[in-house]
C-alpha cells in the first residue's frame, strides 16, 4: 500500500513539473488547442495578419491572445505612429472587453520601424512583463527573417511572448512559430450582444503541428476563446497529416 501510495506521489510531482504548465497557454477553444498541442507557446514570437479590410478583427484577436498569455502582468504595446491615422486609435474600454485593464497596458508609438524593432527588443528584456505586441505596416524591408530571428531569440531569453501584429501586410518569410490570417466573421443572427467578437480564423503556420481554419468567437464574460453558434456549421479544419508551412 505505501509502495503504491510512493508511486502515485511520484506522479504527481511529475506531472506537476511538465514545462507545458508554464509555457504553454490555452486558448479556451478546444480545436484550435489540439492544433498547437496544449496552446500557445510562451517564449515564442506568433504573427497575425490581417485580411484586407479586416484590420480591427486582427488587432481584436491580437488582444485576445494577449489577455490569455499576459495572466494580468502589464502588456507593451508598440505601433508606428502614423498607424492611428490609417487604422484609428485605439479604445480604452474596448480592451475591458478582452480581459485587459488598459491601466496595464504601456502604449509606443514609434516614428521608425527601426525604433519599433529596438523598442521591442528591450521590452522583451523585461522578464515581468506578460506580452509584448509589435504593430507593423506594410512589408518594410528592415522586417526581414534576420530581424524575426532576433524576436525569437529575445521572447525565449525571459520567456515573454511576442505578437508581430501585421496590418496592411502579406506574408513573407519569418522565424515565427505561428502565423493567424484574420478577418471578422457574422455574428449569428439571434446574437444581439455588440461584445461577442466573431472571428474567421486561419492558421498557416504551426511549427508545433498541423494548420486549420476555424470559426470562433470570444467570450467577454469568460475571457477565452470558444466555439461559435451551431448556426455557423463552424469548423473547416485541414487534414491531421498536412505539413506546417514552410518559412
């Protein structure tokens, strides 16, 4: 009896100590986390990238995983300066809907992408923060696969995430272990609740496992991803076996 009682112990303290408790964080939505096996990875640098015209959905969603990696730690948030004037300022109750208390938030504004990519190198220096978010425009050539690298490497160093939040952009080559393609999708028609985000959801890169493509939505009260209304016929996943894509 004390052998098995030794044995379970032992167990415990092991399952206890798998790094996937503190490196990976789920994002609520079951589908999405069997993808990433377990969830999102912390230490790591994700991409999401907006459809044309979609560009408020992906900051949403952007600010979605964020409230989920964060865990209430303080979030900086970099973007060039004339961002506001072609995508709008940003809206400080809207980020309550997300989970984020904007007094947690530390906003930049930066009037070069070089300034941008430093700003955020140091701020990932920071191991107490929860998230760092990089909005960029464009394709700019400074953002090439030698600067992604250099994210990469500074999330891992402290173990703070990163999200290179691309408007206005296509993708292109990248260390990233994720990459999301976002647009807004319909709210359900006997939905009449203004905070239930909708979300139109591809993801093409997964260096940790398969891609997919799924219709899901965000829950205010809760503050995690889930499934959308049956109404949606929602999920459109690609097969188990097809390859991550490449770089």
């Amino acid at each position: 009896m004390l052998s098995k009682k030794v044995s379970l112990l032992r167990d415990g303290l092991a399952k206890s100590a798998l790094p996937e408790t503190a490196n990976y964080v789920r994002l609520g939505y079951d589908p999405v986390d069997q993808a990433l096996k377990g969830g999102l990875r912390r230490g790591a640098l994700h991409e999401v990238f907006a459809s044309a015209g979609h560009e408020t959905a992906a900051t949403s969603f952007a600010a979605g995983l964020v409230a989920r990696l964060a865990k209430g730690k303080q979030v900086f948030w970099i973007s060039q300066e004339f961002a506001s004037r072609e995508y709008g300022v940003f809206c400080p109750p809207g980020f309550f809907e997300f989970g984020l208390d904007p007094s947690r938030l530390v906003f930049l504004s930066a009037a070069r992408l070089q300034d941008t990519l430093r700003a955020a190198g140091d701020a990932l220096a920071c191991a107490g923060l929860g998230a760092v978010i990089i909005e960029v425009m464009g394709n700019p050539k400074a953002l090439d696969l030698t600067a992604s690298r250099r994210l990469v490497l500074a999330s891992a160093r402290n173990s703070v995430p990163s999200i290179l939040l691309r408007l206005g952009a296509a993708p292109q080559a990248s260390a990233a272990e994720t990459r999301w393609l976002v647009k807004a999708a319909p709210s359900a028609p006997e939905i009449d609740d203004w905070g239930q985000p909708m979300f139109d959801v591809s993801l093409i890169r997964n260096r940790q496992g398969r891609t997919g493509q799924w219709v899901f939505s965000w829950s205010c009260d809760d503050g995690r991803f889930e499934e959308a209304k049956a109404a949606f016929g929602a999920v459109v996943s690609t097969p188990a076996n097809r390859q991550a894509e490449a770089a």
